[in-house]
C-alpha cells in the first residue's frame, strides 16, 4: 500500500496544493489550540485572584493589625500584589488615624523595603513601578531611593521620582529637587517641578530663595514661580534683591510674592515695577498693588489706568475698585487724567463691582456727599446711564433714590431722556413713571431757565 507521501507525489502539482491545505488547516487548528488554552489558564488565574481577594477583604482588619502573620501572604507573589494594591488605594482616602495603622503595616510586613530595594536594584519598568509604588507610600524612609530615581536615564522613572518626593510634603524632600535644577540636571516638566516645590516648601520659602539666589539661568523663572507662590512676610529685606532681576519672568514673580508676603516696602517696590518695560511685568505689579488694597497705592494704580496694554488697565481698574472707602477721590483723580478709555475702564469695574451703588448709597452721608456727586457724575460721563437709572427706580433707600435723582436732572446728560425710555413699560408702577417723567421734564431742552424746588418721590 502506497504511502501518503507517495500519493502526493503521483498527483503532481496538485498534490503542492493539497499540502498547503493541510498546513493551512494545522496552523488554524494549532491557533485555535493555543487560544483557548490560553483562555482557560487566564480564566484559572482570574479566578484564583478573585479568590485571593475575597480572602485579604474578609480577613483585613487581621492584616493590617498584625494578627496574621505576614508571612503568610508576603511570601506569595499575587497575594503580596493585592494587599499592596489595596493599602495604597486606602491611603489615598482613609482618615489620619487610619493613615498611620496602615503605614505601620507597610513597614512591619517588609513591603517598604522590598520596593525600597527594586527602586534601588532594578531598572527599566520594574524600577518605575516601583518608584510609583514608594510615591504613593508617602513615607520619609522612601525620600533616599526617590532621590535615587532624579538621576535615571529614563525619563518616566525621574518623572515617578518627582512627583514622589512632590507628595511627601516635607522640606527635607525638596532639597534633592533644588540641588539638581538649581544645576541644570534635571530634566522633567515644569508643572510638574512646580507642584512637587509648592507643595513641600510651602512652610519653608527662604529655602527656595537660598537656590534660587545660586541657581543657573535656565531655572531661575521656575524657582520665582515657587517662590511667588509660597512667599510670606519673613522674607522682607530677601525679595528685594528680586526687584532688579534681569529676568522679566523672576521680576514678574517677584510681583507676586509680594502680594502674598505684604512686607512693608511692598508698595514702594511695586511701583517701580509698574514702569517696567514688560508689559506682563506691569500686570503683575498692578494686580499686586490691588490684592494689598493700600490707599498708598491709588496714585500708582491710577498711572497703570492709563497704560497703553489693555490686560493692564483692567487690573488696574479692578485694584481701584477695591479700595471702597476711597472711590470718590479715586474718580476724582481719575477724570483729571483726562484719559477717556483710563475713565471709560474704571467707571465699567465700578459697575460690575458694586461701587456704583456704594456712591449713590453715600449720597445719603452728608459728610462724603459732595464727592460721591461729583463722582457720579463723572460715572454719568463715562457711560453708566443704565446702572443710575435702575438706582434712581429700585434703590432701598428712599432718601438716596431722591438725591440721585435730582443729581441726574441738574447733570444735563442729553443721552438720559434716551435711555429712560428703555425703562418706560406699561407694567411700570405708578411711582416710578412719575419720577421718570419728572426727569424728562427737568432735562427737557425748553425747560425754563429759572430752577424751581421740586419734591421728588422717588
């Protein structure tokens, strides 16, 4: 009986043909083989996982008080794994007392120093995983392998290493952060380093001012950066060497820590950085000058209204507006500028914030009367009709609403009668159309030149 082979062999091509076949259909069926092989053994490690787990949720409380014994589920790979998993995703969230017991269990069970050890002795991805593991401890003892991690080659395990030492909170681990970028050797992102140094110098900002003093250029704007956010008043005469950076960025934080810090040459310092050729420098310097709401600052304040970038005009009106007992000097001042988009700003903050309606309920103050009229009549000028006119109708005070009134009648504002008529509606109560008919009698062109006293009810 011929063999197969030999078959084959006696059909000629087409017997290549059937042997392709028959290696198609063995490569599909080993394929298939291994597929549902592979299924079955991950379904059986899944489920022995899932086994695993039930197991360390129901005993826990044993675990992490020490009652078993860690050899029982450290020595074992995929239990090791799940405890882990699960202590770190409970210290993310657990309350401070529960906090310590499971950084407790962390050091008792041998599973800090067994990451603390891969950090140290691996490489590649086991490394990273294991820094990232070290940063979620949150634990001092973990700061020397994190410092370790500054100096790999790979960029994702300096990355895990900073934002580590980032969360720690803790003077002590900024100081590796500062020694390598203060030198240029450290190449991570800026946010990044700006996260990880707020956060663990926030109590200690002279330390971030000792590197940045001795700090190559390149990091100079981000250790400002820091330094502006964290700055307090202990470093008074310190900021001052920062005044007179070259760095545009450093004296634009520089600004900014100022306003946090509020020393007592603050306002002196930021004025002149307000003349500064930056304009960013100068938005800065305004906005701090706002945030110390120091009446010593209004003639400042006044000369970046009048600057020729808009961001800084804004700031500037903003800052002004929040110096309430001042604003009829402020708009006093402010017209003899005789800059109309400097009025034009400031009489628009005023009207979003709320100091319109300071000004008219001072009208009632006999002693800041005459200058909240003068104030608001240059508000009149600048464009806020329609915010005095629903003063004049809805103001709470009745004595204000008469005495606004009658300020807008003698103002000769031609562009009033206009704009009460967008207040005239048929559902108006009786009250308020009187008072708006009144003021269109007095603004009316032919009204007689000889003023009568009229009782308002407004």
């Amino acid at each position: 009986m011929p063999s197969v082979s030999r078959l084959l062999d006696l059909m000629g091509p087409a017997g290549l043909i059937v042997q392709a076949l028959l290696a198609s259909l063995a490569a599909v069926v080993g394929l298939l083989a291994f597929i549902l092989l592979r299924r079955g053994v991950r379904r059986l490690y899944f489920w022995r996982r899932d086994r695993r787990v039930l197991e360390a949720r129901a005993g826990w409380d044993a675990i992490v008080g020490g009652t078993v014994s860690p050899k029982t589920w450290v020595l074992s790979r995929m239990s090791r794994e799940i405890v882990e998993g699960i202590l770190l995703d409970r210290l993310e969230v657990a309350p401070p007392k529960e906090v310590e017991r499971l950084l407790e269990c962390l050091r008792f069970s041998g599973l800090l120093d067994a990451r603390v050890h891969e950090a140290r002795t691996c490489r590649g991805w086991r490394r990273h995983k294991a820094l990232l593991a070290l940063g979620r401890m949150c634990v001092p003892e973990a700061i020397p392998a994190l410092t370790e991690g500054l100096d790999d080659a790979n960029e994702e395990c300096r990355i895990a290493a900073t934002r580590g030492l980032g969360r720690l909170g803790l003077p002590r681990a900024a100081v590796p952060i500062l020694q390598r970028l203060s030198t240029g050797k450290l190449e991570v992102p800026s946010s990044l380093l700006l996260d990880a140094l707020i956060n663990n110098c926030r109590a200690t900002p002279a330390l971030v001012l000792t590197f940045l003093l001795k700090s190559v250029d390149t990091a100079r704007p981000l250790l400002a950066r820091v330094l502006g956010e964290i700055a307090t008043p202990d470093l008074d005469e310190d900021l001052l060497l920062l005044a007179s950076d070259e760095s545009s960025e450093v004296r634009a934080s520089e600004a900014r820590a100022l306003a946090w810090a509020k020393p007592g040459l603050a306002v002196s310092i930021l004025t002149g950085l307000v003349d500064d050729e930056e304009w960013f420098v100068r938005l800065r310097a305004v906005v701090a000058l706002g945030e110390l709401e120091d009446p010593r600052a209004i003639p400042v304040l006044l000369h970046g209204l009048c600057d020729r970038n808009r961001q800084v005009r804004i700031r500037s009106a903003c800052g002004l507006s929040r110096l309430k007992d001042h604003l009829e000097d402020i708009i006093c001042l402010a017209l003899k500028t005789q800059d109309a988009y400097a009025i034009q700003e400031l009489v628009s903050e005023l009207e979003r914030s709320g100091g319109i309606f300071e000004l008219v309920t001072a009208l009632g103050d006999s002693r800041r009367q005459a200058k909240a009229e003068a104030a608001l009549l240059a508000a009149l000028r600048g464009g806020c009709r329609r915010i005095l006119l629903d003063l004049v109708l809805n103001h709470e005070n009745w004595r204000a609403r008469g005495a606004l009134a009658r300020l807008l009648s003698r103002s000769g504002d031609s562009e009033l009668p206009k704009m009460m008529k967008l207040f005239d509606s048929p559902g108006l109560p009786l009250r308020k159309r009187r008072v708006l008919r009144w003021l269109e009698r007095q603004l009316a062109p032919t009204q007689s030149s000889v003023s009568q006293v009229v009782r308002v009810v407004a």
